[in-house]
C-alpha cells in the first residue's frame, strides 16, 4: 500500500499503452463502417499502434502478479472485508482481464488481416468479410473497456460506483488516442519519411473528432456528477470533490486532498483549450494548433487516470505523479519500447522509408 502511488503510474502507463493498441483498430472500423474516404490516407497507420499489445499484455501480467500494490483493496478482501465480494475475487479478476484480453487481441488482429486482405483482393468476399468484423469491433470495445474500468479504476475505492463509468472510462480514452494519433501523424508528416504522404485535410477530420469527443467526455464527466448530486448520494459525491477541490474528507479515510492542481490540469487539457480553440474554424484548419491541442489531450488523459486511480486511497498512500524515481524510470522505459516496437512495425510494413 506505500507504494501504491508509485504503482499506479505503472497501471496509468498501462492504460495508455493498451488503449493505442485498442484504438488504432476501433478508428479503422469506425472510419469503414462510415464509409469515410479518408481512412485510405491513416488506416494502416493507426492498425500499426497494435504493435503494442505484447507489450501492454506483458504489463498487464506485472499488475496481476502484483496484487495488492495495484489493487489496494485486496489486502482487506483477503481479510473478509469484502466491499463486492464475487466481482472482487481474485482469481476470478486475474482469469476475465486475461481471457478477455486475449480475445479482443485475436479479434482485432483479425480485422487487421481482413483489412490488408481487402486491400490486395478486391472480391466482394473480402471485402464483405472485412465489413462483417468491421461491424464486431465497437462491441468488443464496449465491453472489454467497461471491464477495464471497473477493475483498474471505478471499484478501487469500496463502495463507490457509478453506472455510467464504463462510457466515461472508454470515451475518455478514445479521445486519448485521438489526441495521440493526431500527434502521431504530425510527427510522421513532418519527416517527410511517409511512404505516402498525408494530405492536410485530414488534420481537420481528426480536429473535428476531437472536438466531438471533447463535447462527449465532457457530458459523461458531469452526468456522473449530476446524478450523485441532485440523487444526494454524498458518499459518492465525495470522491469528485476531493478531486475537484482538494482537502475534502472521504468517507471512510481521515482527509483527502493533494489533487486539485491535478484535476485543475487535466480538466482544461481535455475540455477547456480543446472546447475554445476548436469552436473557431480557423483553429481547426491549423495543422500546428491542431496538434499542440492533441498533444494536450494526451497529457491531459494520462493525468485524468491516475488521478482516478492513486486517488482512490488515503492521502498518505499516494503522490504527485513524477515525482519519484520509479514513476520517472519506469515511464521511460516503458515510452522506449514502445517506441522501438512502433518504429519497427512501420519499417516492416513499408509505411516509411528508412
């Protein structure tokens, strides 16, 4: 428990890499079934970000392996203090993320075959095959982030729940992997080592997904609020505040606090700037406002989960983000394999030249 601040950095880094992963491939099938004709321009960049689900595997079995460092309420299960005792069996938490993990990945790796198909066979077979998984992905996403939500963030405080976190939780990082990817193309583009370049129009599209999402993850941010404020439900009311306002008192914990300057940042990156720059049309046809807006998300995301996260203990327990050695090195570490992994997918598929 000490450490579990320093722990939850690794669940956070977690989180990111898994929702890349996962997203790439969400985006390509929600480009598809829109029949968007941009996709042709991005789709085997974002399906290449799937390079990381060994990685996020191999960190989700250190989480597991970990026990209570990660999940703080384990120590109290295992004492018969159960707060949801047949969600919160070990066991039983350990085998669904692993089964569920391990499906989504063989899933997803399959629309990522049938796309490539697609592209070398023109059939109606392929391509309806493609449809067909195309139409599989979001109800895979739904659920299987739903699931992540509840075990990695909404039920590691007892006793506080909130229906509608599963959409929160993967909307929030949909709109995560936009920011990111919109970085990601920047980045690419401006090396001029794309194999085929990407037009600047679809800076735009994507400014206007983030837009979009901003709008929605707002929505959901403040409907959980709502309902357990108007439902005067104080207990779960309570775990905003703290967040919110800093020094508020959990139920159950001597005093909360000490993430203010945390929810007062990641608030703004992910709904304010974004909200007032992209109102303005101008902005949204501006491949450098564009992407620093994008890169804001991102930052503003990976904060936005570790407040949830390493707040869900008493003060004493947790700490600011990056402000030990472990959180510093191991999120290093972690940002250089994948970024040796996303590098070598590129290469090996052609999409840059070397």
């Amino acid at each position: 428990m000490e450490n579990f601040g320093s722990w939850s950095v690794l669940t956070t880094n977690f989180l990111v890499v898994l929702y890349l992963a996962v997203c790439g491939v969400l985006l390509c099938s929600l480009l598809h079934m829109a029949n968007a004709q941009w996709r042709f321009y991005v789709r085997k960049l974002a399906v290449s970000l799937a390079v990381l689900f060994p990685i996020a595997f191999v960190l989700l079995l250190i989480l597991l392996f970990n026990g209570e460092h990660t999940f703080q309420w384990l120590k109290h299960a295992q004492e018969g203090e159960h707060h949801l005792p047949g969600w919160h069996n070990y066991t039983f938490l350990a085998a669904r993320q692993i089964i569920a993990f391990l499906i989504v990945a063989g899933l997803f790796g399959l629309f990522i075959k049938y796309q490539y198909q697609s592209e070398i066979d023109p059939s109606y077979a392929a391509q309806r095959r493609l449809r067909n998984i195309a139409l599989l992905i979001p109800f895979a996403y739904v659920p299987y982030a739903t699931l992540v939500a509840w075990d990695f963030e909404m039920t590691m405080m007892p006793l506080w729940h909130s229906a509608s976190y599963g959409a929160y939780h993967f909307v929030s990082n949909f709109h995560l992997f936009l920011g990111f990817f919109t970085v990601f193309l920047f980045l690419l583009h401006r090396s001029g080592k794309l194999a085929k370049p990407i037009p600047e129009h679809v800076f735009n599209y994507m400014a206007q997904m983030m837009f979009a999402f901003t709008i929605l993850w707002t929505y959901l941010f403040f409907t959980q609020f709502l309902i357990f404020w108007y439902g005067r439900l104080p207990d779960d009311t309570l775990r905003f505040f703290n967040m919110m306002y800093g020094g508020m008192p959990y139920a159950g914990m001597e005093q909360g606090g000490g993430y203010a300057v945390l929810w007062w940042t990641f608030f703004p990156l992910k709904f304010m700037i974004p909200f007032a720059t992209f109102l303005f049309t101008a902005n949204r046809h501006s491949i450098p406002v564009i992407t620093t807006v994008g890169a804001g998300i991102v930052i503003g995301s990976w904060i936005e989960r570790y407040t949830w996260i390493s707040g869900s203990v008493s003060p004493e327990f947790y700490h600011l983000p990056m402000t030990a050695v472990f959180d510093v090195v191991v999120t290093l570490v972690i940002a250089t394999i994948a970024f040796f992994a996303v590098r070598w997918s590129l290469k090996r598929y052609g999409l840059v030249r070397a």
